[in-house]
C-alpha cells in the first residue's frame, strides 16, 4: 500500500477512535428505557379493544400498555401510546399498533395515525394497504 493509501487509512482508524470510543456505556440500558438481553415479549399477547375508555390494551405483570384513539363508524384515528416504566423495552407498543391495525382493517374502517410512536412504527414496517 502506499504512503497515501496508509495515511487514509490512519486518519480513519482516528476518526473511529474519536466516534466510537470504548468507555462509552451502552446506549441499549434500563436507564434509555431498553432492557437488555432477551426483549421478546411473552407470547401470545391479547391486545383488547377497551371501548368504555377508547383504547387498545396490553395487560402485562398487572401493569397496563394502552393505545388511546377515537373512533367514528368509518374511521379510526390513533392518538396516543403509553407502555408503563415496568414493560418498556419488550415491544408492546408495536403490539399495539399491530393491534389496533388489525381491528381497524377488520372493520373496513379508515385509519390514521397522530401518535407519535405509531407513525415511527409505521415508517418502520410500511402497512399494505397504506396507511394515512
């Protein structure tokens, strides 16, 4: 290799030093609201559709996920996701998503999509059809 090859590659292994240097903590903690090791939620999980409080419901370890939303006889609109402290970490939240998705499908009703969480999920995993 020559001298200027070296050189490129010396100022590289530099800039790899100074992003990624050992001593950082890892960004996947309890703290950030991500448990590490095994995250996969138990199975099977029952999203439930809690009309009387307009929301979609994961009951875990007697701690509540739910997925706030407003309903019309042709549209669904979802609001807001909320997974308590205890849960975070083990995907609930899509599991609501997917699961408010699928109610909303199987009621030929009209979806969109104001919470924050859900439209990140959604650019994640595309829905066919789309959704607005």
């Amino acid at each position: 290799m020559n001298s200027s090859g070296q050189h490129d590659e010396d100022k590289l292994d530099e800039t790899l030093d100074e992003t990624f240097p050992a001593s950082d903590a890892p960004g996947n903690t309890v703290e950030m609201g991500i448990r590490a090791g095994d995250v996969s939620p138990e199975l099977p999980l029952h999203v439930t559709d809690n009309q009387e409080l307009k929301r979609f419901e994961l009951i875990v370890d007697g701690h509540t996920a739910f997925l706030a939303y407003e309903r019309t006889s042709t549209s669904l609109t979802l609001m807001h996701t909320e997974v308590p402290k205890e849960l975070r970490g083990r995907h609930l939240g899509d599991a609501l998503v997917e699961g408010a998705l699928e109610a909303g499908r199987h009621q030929g009703l009209r979806i969109s999509v104001t919470c924050p969480f859900a439209r990140a999920y959604l650019r994640r995993h595309p829905p066919s059809p789309p959704i607005r």
